[in-house]
C-alpha cells in the first residue's frame, strides 16, 4: 500500500509555514529479515540507540510474538508500531483477545507528517479483521492518543515507605507457607500459573506472553538500575498449591554504619487478598531496609485501607496506565457483566473510524448482556443529534473506553464535558457501568 502525504515545513514560508512537497511511503507487515534494522525508529524514538548486543536479542525473541508494521521510504525504516496479542479481563471476569500495541515511533526526520497516523489505521484494521474487539497501549505522553479513539482504561497509584513505620495493626492471619524460590526458571514458571489465576479475577489485567517471563528469569542487568537481581517468594495454600508471589529488588546502602536499604517491589500478586496482605507483611519485614517502592499498584489498593497508619505508605505518583480502543462497541459491551437491569441508547462518535460511530442499543442484567446497532455504519452523528429523545449517553468512543472497565463513571465523564445525558439517565448509566473495584493491570508492553 502506497501512502503519500503532503509534507509541512513549519520553518517555511512565515510565520505560517508551508506545504513543500509530498512524502510517499508504503507500510507493510516485516519479518525475521527485517531484523534488526527494524528497531531503528524505535531505539531512536525512545532514546535507546546503541544497546548493546544482549539487548537487541532480547528484542529480537519479543520480536518473535510482536506483530510488526513498519512504514518504509525508498528501503528506510521511518517508523513503526507493533502489536502483542494479548487477552484482556473485563468486568465479570471474560476475556477477550485484544491488540497491545507497542514500538509506535517515528524517526525524528520524519515526525508530524502523518505517519503514525497511518500506521495506526493500518494496526486498526488489522485488529478489526483479526475480530478482535478492541486494542490497548500504553501512552509515553497522554496527548497521542485520544485522536485514535484511544481512551484512559486504568490507572495506577505508586507508593513510598519506611516499613519500620507502616503496619497493619494487627498481626496478619498467616496461612500455608512461603517459600524463596533461588531458581528463576522455577519461580517464573510458578508465578506464571499465579499470573494467569489472578488476572482473570481483576479487569483491566491481561495475559503475559511466554517471552515475558522468560525475560523476566534472565532478568538482564541493564534493566536493575542498580538494584540487585529479581528474588521471588512463593506463598502456598495449607495444601501446598501456589497461590501468591511477589518478586522485589534491593538496593543496599548504608549511611554512617546504619542500615539504609531501599526495596522495590516489582509484582505483588495473590487472587486472595489475604494472601497479598501476607506477602506485603514479608516484604515489609525484610531486614535492613528503610525505604519500600512499591510502584504501580491499583487506585483502590486494599493495602493502604488495611494500615493502621495508612499516610505513613505515602503516595508519590499517580497517573494513567492502560489505553483502550473500543472497535466493536456491540461485542466489548456484551463481553462484560452490569451490576443492574436497564436499556439504554449509547451514541457513539468515532472520527478516526467514522464506520463505528452510531446508535447501540444495550440491554443489561444479571444475565446475558445484549447489545445491537440501531443505525448503519458510518453515520456520523453531531453531538447535537446525540442528544435527542433517540439517545441516552452521548459520547465520543474514546470516553466509551473509560467505561468498558468501569474506570470512570458516566456521571464524572458528563461533568468533564465529555459525555451527554439528561441527569435521571446519569444516575441510571453510572448504575449500571458500576464494577466496584478499580480496572488495575501494571503489565509493561
Ligand atoms: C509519537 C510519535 C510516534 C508520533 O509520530 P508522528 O508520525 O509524528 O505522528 P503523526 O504525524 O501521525 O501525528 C498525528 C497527530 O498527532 C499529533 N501528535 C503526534 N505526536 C504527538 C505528541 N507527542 N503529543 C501531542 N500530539 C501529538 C500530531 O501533531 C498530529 O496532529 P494533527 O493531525 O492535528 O496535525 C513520534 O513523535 C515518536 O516517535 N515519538 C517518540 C517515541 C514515542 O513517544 N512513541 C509513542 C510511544 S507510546
């Protein structure tokens, strides 16, 4: 396919700019061979030039399961966007398969032209004709995506503390055993059958391709930051069967002969929350320690409710993790649970992929949600005809991604501006979306 685009100069032509000719560039599906002169725009988007060779053949095994798009000009890599097929939990616990879109860069030369763009049409498609429902990424600046559809799906808060001044309160009921696994194969494998246990039991998590945990038993070096290798604790049941596991760094250090270690928790995993709360116990018990990291941990963390001294576990960051793309409204909407009986008329605007903007009849209950289109593909619709007696939630389809996993509510998004209904209907829809726990993934891709 053969894309040509009109190139702007902005340092052209005045204070205005100025067209200055047109770029033609075709975008295809690479291979093995492509290997790795591929990564370029990447390793240069992100800053990464010049890795050395352990970690360009760490990129070319998660090559292996990534499906690339690369855009190229007269046999130049100029850009890139690739994809992992992942399963992603929803509310109610199905999963569905969905596109997590990563190495989307352009080269410096060739930003602003409209090349993303077009790659992000191409992987759309793709997602679309695959039948998958929807794609995900991670945002490196918030501002990229909405223009794609793409809208917040979770967040994530980061915590801090001394762990000699954060505790329970009361000792934590312990059960079965926890173990340090020393072989990393082991304890990946182990953490693996965890993972996959857990992850359908929180939306807004996915599964973890092989390659993943495979990086994460060789644990390379260049990723530790100074931090020590990945130690892994398996919690097993009174029966002895896996069922939490937290792997952390530490960082030694000491200041005038006192101890001034700092712990980074990397996952911290259990289906059971008490079971968490357990492996939280251990981890704040470790010897030597003074600062606990525990980055990435959901909005709504029953750790911090179970403190005694809940604002000594300080929270230094927060922010938005996961990007949804609604593509098939009808089949994401009756993959997950409601919390009540209602009928309600969803308009959905969809610039980027006008073939999804419409009517959408949903039907919720306890049992079997339906969903059906009311009016044909590619009707746009101004916000002022979603407003109408015809429409009960009028939203563009990147707010519709902040509901599928319940990360916002209708209510929150209309006092943005960004949803519209009457205020009955509001109380109705914020009903009906409700989950009760916050979407949570901290799955990097
Ligand atoms: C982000 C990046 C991939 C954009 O590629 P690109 O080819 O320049 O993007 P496009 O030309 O298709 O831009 C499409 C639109 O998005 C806007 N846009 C692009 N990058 C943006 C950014 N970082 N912030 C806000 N808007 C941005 C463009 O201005 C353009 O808007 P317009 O249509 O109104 O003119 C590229 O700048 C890059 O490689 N950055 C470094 C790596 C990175 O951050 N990648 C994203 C990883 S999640």
């Amino acid at each position: 396919m053969d894309l040509r685009v009109r190139v702007w100069n902005s340092d052209a032509g005045g204070a205005g700019g100025c067209y200055t000719g047109v770029m033609t560039f075709e975008i295809v599906v690479t291979g093995p061979d492509d290997f790795p002169a591929i990564t370029r725009p990447g390793l240069i988007g992100f800053g990464r030039a010049g890795i050395g060779s352990e970690q360009l053949e760490d990129i070319r095994r998660e090559l292996d399961v990534v499906r690339m798009l690369g855009a190229r000009i007269d046999g130049e890599w100029v850009g890139t966007i690739g994809d992992f097929p992942f399963e992603l939990t929803l509310p109610g616990g199905a999963t569905v398969p969905v596109a997590g879109a990563t190495w989307a860069a352009v080269l410096p030369t060739h930003r602003r032209r409209g090349i993303l763009s077009a790659l992000m049409g191409r992987l759309l498609d793709d997602t679309v004709e695959r039948g998958w429902p929807a794609a995900t990424l991670l945002a490196s600046e918030a501002g990229i995506y909405p223009r794609f559809g793409f809208g917040v799906a979770s967040g994530y808060s980061s915590f801090r503390f001394d762990p000699r001044h954060v505790d329970f309160g009361a000792d934590v009921a312990s059960t079965g055993s926890l173990e340090l696994v020393a072989d990393p194969t082991q304890a990946v494998a182990t953490a693996a059958e965890i993972w996959d246990l857990y992850r359908v039991t929180r939306a807004g998590s996915s599964s973890r391709p092989p390659v993943m945990w495979e990086y994460a038993a060789r644990d390379p070096e260049a990723d530790r930051e100074g931090f020590s290798g990945l130690m892994w604790v398996v919690h097993r049941d009174d029966a002895g069967r896996p069922d939490g596991y937290a792997s952390y760094r530490v960082k030694d250090c000491d200041t005038f002969g006192l101890p001034h270690a700092t712990l980074k928790v990397v996952d911290l995993v259990a289906p059971d929350p008490a079971v968490e709360a357990e492996l939280f116990e251990y981890l704040r018990r470790v010897d030597l320690v003074r600062t606990v990291e525990m980055p990435y941990r959901p909005v709504d963390d029953h750790l911090v409710w179970r403190l005694g001294n809940r604002r000594e576990m300080v929270t230094v960051e927060t922010g938005d993790f996961l990007w949804l793309r609604v593509l098939d409204v009808a089949g994401l909407l009756t993959s997950r649970s409601y919390a009540v009986t209602d009928e309600l008329v969803l308009g959905v605007d969809d610039p980027f992929r006008p073939a999804t903007s419409g009517r959408y009849l949903l039907r919720t209950g306890p049992g079997d949600p339906e969903c059906e289109r009311l009016t044909d593909p590619g009707v746009s619709l101004a916000p002022a005809s979603l407003t109408g007696g015809s429409v009960d939630l009028a939203m563009d389809v990147s707010s519709l991604a902040s509901l599928v996993l319940g990360t916002t509510t209708p209510s929150v998004l209309a006092a943005a501006g960004r949803l519209d209904a009457r205020p009955d209907v509001l109380a109705r829809a914020d009903a009906c979306f409700h989950t009760g726990r916050a979407p949570y993934t901290n799955t990097e891709f």
